[in-house]
C-alpha cells in the first residue's frame, strides 16, 4: 500500500509545519511506503494529486476543513482512498470521520484499513455580474452570517478551533447586514430576511458548532438550518446553544433534511464551504448532495439512525 501525503504547511495558523517531523517520524519508523509533499500555494492539491494520483493508493491531506475542499474538488480521485490528518484551525470534517485531534491516534487511524464511503454536496453558484461556477464540499455549505465569520476570522493569527469562531461571530455581529432570501426545498418555500443558513454534510462547524447536529454523511439527505431575522440581541441567546446543537428547537429556526435546495438572494451575500470564502456576490445557489462519491479512512465509526423529528424527502 502505498500513501501520498499532502500537507499544507500554513494550515491552522502554521502549525502544521511544525509537526511535518513528527509525522515522518511515525511513518518510517511503521515502515511505511509514502511521499509526503508540501503545498506552496492556496489552491496547489489538485495539481500536485494530478502529478502523483497514478503512483498512489491512498491520499491524504494534512491540514484543515479548508486542505479536505482541495482534495475534494480534485480530479480523479473517485476510484482513490482518501484521508485527512487533522492539523487546521477547523477540523470538522476530521471530526465527522471520527478523529480525535491528536497526532498520534489519528496517524494510527490513517494506517487502519477503515474506510466509509460517504455522500459528497455539490454546489452550483451564480454571482450578480452573471458569472457561474460550480465545487463540491465535503462537510458544511454557509451562507450568510456563518460565511461572514469565515471571512472574518483569515486575518486572525493566534486564535484556532471554537475560540477563533467566537471572536469572529463577535466581530461579524456588530456591522452584520440581513438579506431577503428566497429558498425552496420539495417542503419549504420561503422568501423573507434570513440571518444566516448552513447546509451541512457533517455535524459541525466552525471549530465545532454543532450547526446540523443530525447530519449524517450517509444518508443521501442534506442537512438544511435556516435563521431566521433575529434581533442581535437574540444571535448571542442562540450562540450557546448552537455549540450543543439545541439551537434547532428554538421558533426562529427551521431545520430539514432533502436531497435538494434552491436559494436566490436580493443583494450581493457570502458563501463558505468548507471554511472557504468562495464568493461575497452569490444571487442564485442549487446545492445537491452525490450518493456514496467518495471513500475515505475513518476510525469505523458508525452512524445511528437518530430519531430527529425532522422531515425528510
């Protein structure tokens, strides 16, 4: 068996980097058969797996949400086994697979024989100038306020996980604007101001936030959670809550499960996926979710048929 490693050295403020060592460290002392590359530029995995896919059997990235959306939106690996080393500043996707953030379990993890083949979202965007453009995501889709904060928080420097999402919902809340959103599912229509939605493939976000706390990345369903217009005031009530996921119950939210949604909105707005500012011009956005794309190493972990009492198509 023989693994290709990509790590991005800037990912989770640097850190990465840091622990490239390490990591080697473990490898060659379990005889294992890799190449470990580094990135040298945003955007660089899809090249470097388009050089190297033929020479390897799995591939992981080293790094965070935002290394997991280049692997992801690569050519050719539908027929490869995929994996991550959670080493970013979010690492929700790693969460969803079952890493524990710790080098040295999650390094064993890598080397099991674990794998999941999991359900992918796929997002087509049209911007305001009329521009088009379409990526995949493996875990989390937001728009909005959330992708506001993802925004917000690339300049910050010394903060990682939870701790950085907080300071940038602090920052973002303050000069925050509301849009008017159309959005359609097979059962919702609605066309009011929206604080934010986030479509999730995994559970949380954002360092941890557990934003669509009954995803499950098999299921064939998206995971949609709408808010409502709320004063600011009631953003900081709900906070808390959306870190243990109770935020779902509260009258302002709507939350759904659906294979499909369609959205358009009023006035230019932000999109994530990932952690990944992919515009601040979104007008109209069609997100579907891919059966069974990808395979990918996972501690085993199974996913409980939750008895959410949402809906589902």
């Amino acid at each position: 068996m023989k693994y290709l490693f990509i790590a991005n050295p800037i990912a989770g403020k640097g850190r990465t980097k840091k622990l490239l060592v390490d990591i080697k460290n473990y490898l060659e002392h379990n005889n294992i058969n890799y190449k470990l590359i580094e990135t040298s530029k945003k955007g660089n995995i899809p090249e470097l797996i388009e050089k190297h896919i033929d020479h390897f059997d799995k591939i992981v990235v080293v790094g965070g949400d935002g290394t997991v959306h280049e692997l992801i939106n690569s050519k050719r690996i539908e027929n490869k086994i995929l994996g991550v080393l959670p080493t970013g500043s979010g690492n929700d996707f790693a969460l969803t697979l079952g890493f524990k953030n710790n080098l040295l379990k999650d390094l064993s993890t890598i080397l099991d024989k674990k794998t999941s083949t999991l359900d992918i979202g796929f997002a087509e965007v049209t911007e305001f100038s009329g521009n088009k453009f379409s990526f995949y995501f493996a875990n989390s889709l937001g728009i909005g306020f959330d992708a506001e904060v993802a925004d917000s928080v690339k300049v910050i420097k010394y903060l990682r996980g939870l701790f950085l999402y907080l300071f940038g919902v602090f920052k973002t809340l303050i000069k925050y604007e509301y849009r008017t959103l159309y959005i359609k599912t097979n059962l919702v229509e609605l066309n009011e101001p929206i604080f934010m939605v986030s479509i999730g493939n995994g559970k949380t976000a954002g360092g941890g936030f557990k934003l669509t706390p009954l995803a499950n990345p098999i299921d064939n369903l998206l995971d949609i959670c709408i808010v409502k217009k709320i004063s600011k005031l009631k953003v900081l009530q709900i906070l808390p809550l959306a870190i243990i996921g109770k935020h779902i119950n509260h009258p302002a939210v709507k939350y759904l499960k659906t294979k499909e949604v369609y959205m358009s909105s009023n006035k230019p707005i932000y999109i994530h996926a990932d952690g990944e500012i992919k515009t601040d011009q979104m007008k109209f956005l069609r997100v579907t979710i891919l059966k069974q794309y990808a395979s990918f190493i996972t501690d085993g972990i199974a996913y409980a048929n939750e008895k959410t009492g949402t809906q589902a198509i």
